[in-house]
C-alpha cells in the first residue's frame, strides 16, 4: 500500500454595504476541495519503502464483510472498511493487508487497500492502536522534510490539513519515494487512521487528492 495533510475550499466573502438599501452580492458556494494549513517541522528522515500494490477485482459480495475478501479481512480490518464514503471508494474491493501490520516502517495496527469507485485508483489505509503511534510513523515518513514545500505542486511538505467546515482533521505528508514515485500520507486523528496514495507523477497525485482527500465518512 503506497504509504501514508490543508481549510476546504476559499472562505465565503462577506460584503459590508454602506446601506440598508445597497444589498450585498450573492455569496459563492463553498467549495469541498481540502487543502494544507502551518508546515511542522520534523526531524532526519529515512525513506520509507512503498508498500508493493496488490491487485483484486470486485466482486458481488457485501463489503466490509469478516472473511469474504481476498485476502480476506479480518474484524479490525473490516472495521476501517465500514469508515470508508461508498461514493468514493468501492468497499468490496478491501482486502487485508497484514504485510503492514506490526512491520517496520508501518507498524500499522491493521491495513487494508481499497480501489476508488471512479478509476480503481489503489489507497492504503492504516489504524493505529494511538494517535502517537499514528504520528510515530508519520515522523519517519517526513524525516527531513521541513514543511516549507507546497504539495499541491508535488512538492515536499509536513502540514496538517482540514476542511471548510472543521478543524485540523490530521497530518498531511508529502514525499518523494527511492523508487521516484511521489506519496502522500494523510492522517484522520479521530479515527486514528492514516491513507496513503501514491504516484508517478507529483502533481497528478496532488490533483487527485485535492478531489479525494475525504474518504471517511467523518469528514
């Protein structure tokens, strides 16, 4: 799973009339896109190998489902299907991913990858056990990164991320992998959860986030 942050949208402009007979303009509708907030700076990186793909094909059987999956899923990966927005992701496409489980530098709790409904686009997703040990592995993932970058430009950057309509929902780290793939981690502290979702070329893995980067139901 190719491993594993940003106020949704422009802020709605408020017009102030001189009077009560001037009205204001229509306000525009807000977008959904996310987008990064304040880079934090991390420490030395050592990179982060990309978690190799494994390709299923859906199939008609109920998604999220113990034991149907192949590899199938067990109950705590089953667990991070059922948080996953259907629209975006097909859940009966989730398998088990237990080569990142309790393996260095995931040490995910469980891992599970998933297709995207629209174009199969492969993520991975791992729970931790603590937010700690979710931002554990996010420091290894940055390293060196000093968050001064702009991922949006497939660039390297440490940030965190949000929406138009909460507050920091997470991390988001972006990096360039040995193999030159670009890969973005970001993270959901609530449900303890990071996603990561990789590709060869920096800005169409950028551009594809900007759309995606809300496949929980709680964002």
């Amino acid at each position: 799973m190719g491993l594993l942050t940003a106020v949704i949208g422009p802020l709605v402009a408020v017009a102030l009339t001189g009077s009560a007979t001037v009205k204001p303009p229509p306000q525009p509708p807000t977008s959904t896109a996310p987008y990064t907030s304040t880079p934090t700076p991390t420490r030395t990186r050592t990179p982060s190998p990309s978690p190799s793909p494994v390709r299923t094909t859906a199939t008609a059987r109920p998604p999220c489902t113990v034991g149907t999956a192949s590899p199938s899923l067990d109950t705590d990966q089953a667990a991070i299907c059922t948080l996953l927005r259907s629209s975006l992701i097909d859940r009966r496409s989730c398998h088990s991913r237990p080569d990142l489980e309790s393996v260095a530098p995931w040490n995910a709790l469980s891992a599970i990858t998933c297709e995207t409904a629209a174009d199969s686009t492969k993520v991975q997703l791992l729970r931790y056990r603590t937010v700690a040990d979710m931002n554990a592995y996010l420091d290894r993932a940055a390293g060196s990164v000093n968050g001064l970058g702009n991922c949006k430009d497939g660039q390297e950057s440490n940030t965190t991320w949000h929406t138009s309509s909460s507050g920091t929902l997470g991390r988001k780290v972006c990096i360039f992998l040995s193999n030159g793939k670009f890969q973005i981690n970001w993270a959901f502290n609530t449900e303890r959860v990071v996603v990561v979702r990789e590709d060869q070329s920096a800005v169409s893995a950028a551009s594809w986030w900007d759309k995606n980067a809300c496949l929980l139901t709680s964002c």
